[in-house]
C-alpha cells in the first residue's frame, strides 16, 4: 500500500507499506527520521512518542495506515531555522539529557504540556508535569534534571509569550 501523510508540515509518500508495519517503523526506516526511538515496542516506555493529528501517540503502537491522510509531528520538527526548541534548548541547559534514548519522546510530551499549559494561560505544576511524563521511562537518571528542564522552558515559554 502506499502511504501518504504529512510529517513536520511536508507531504511524504511511502510506497509498499505493509500492512502490519508500525508508524515508527516506517518514520525511522523508510522516511529516514530516527529521532523517535524503539525501546520497548509496546507502549510502555514513551521513547516513540509522536503527535498524529496533534495529540501525542506512541507511534509504536499505530499501524502506519493508520496516519494516511493525516498530520504527523515528530521530535525533529521542533527545532525551527533559528535553532533549537525551547524545550529542547532547556533540556540541554538542565543537563536532563543522559543517554538520549528517552529524551525525543521527553522533548514530545513536554511540547504538548507546555502548548495546553500556554493556551490557558499558566505554567504546569509540578504534580501535573509529572503527570504529563508519567509514560517516559528514563533509566539513566533519577528524573529532577528532567522536571528541571521542564520547570526551565515553562519559564522561558511564557516569558515568550510576553
């Protein structure tokens, strides 16, 4: 089957997709985008998180059918042309990168937070960025750099939003 989707904001056609094939496989293989990382391939780990359609999904788990006709975002259609995500940039000052493997689904979640916590005009709690990472397992760090680079773009979002 062909598959044809929209990725970072630009059309991407990808021919003889099986099936059984999932939407990770064919971003990191056959689109050549191996931001998105297989950890665990059942949606435990987070390490795949993607937004399809705007909501993050663990692209592990979505048959790559599933994305046809429809808006895929993946970690590397954060940065812009001016350089690094916010998120991503806090997460290097923080020193919340370890290994690196949790890191592009991390960068995915906190996005998305950060977009709904902006669009109601405030900065995520504590227990509610916890929550909103509670399905990224790192197992190189004790997580507070993380919640720190969290902490650290939330501020820096939101005085961009001044």
């Amino acid at each position: 089957m062909r598959l044809t989707c929209t990725v970072n904001g630009t059309e991407q056609q990808v021919d003889d997709v099986w099936e059984g094939e999932s939407l990770l496989y064919v971003l990191r293989e056959r689109m050549g985008l191996p931001g998105s990382k297989n950890a665990c391939e059942q949606g435990e780990c987070g390490s795949c998180t993607v937004y399809l359609d705007g909501l993050p999904v663990c692209a592990c788990l979505v048959a790559a059918g599933q994305a046809e006709g429809r808006e895929v975002g993946t970690v590397e259609g954060l940065a812009g042309e001016d350089g690094l995500h916010p998120v991503q940039q806090a997460f290097l000052d923080a020193g919340a990168v370890q290994c690196g493997f949790c890191t592009p689904g991390l960068l995915v979640a906190t996005d998305d937070l950060l977009a709904r916590a902006r669009a109601e005009g405030r900065r995520p709690e504590d227990a509610e960025i916890r929550e909103a990472l509670a399905g990224n397992l790192c197992r190189c760090t004790g997580y507070e750099k993380i919640l720190d680079a969290v902490r650290l773009a939330a501020d820096r979002t939101a005085e961009e939003a001044r």
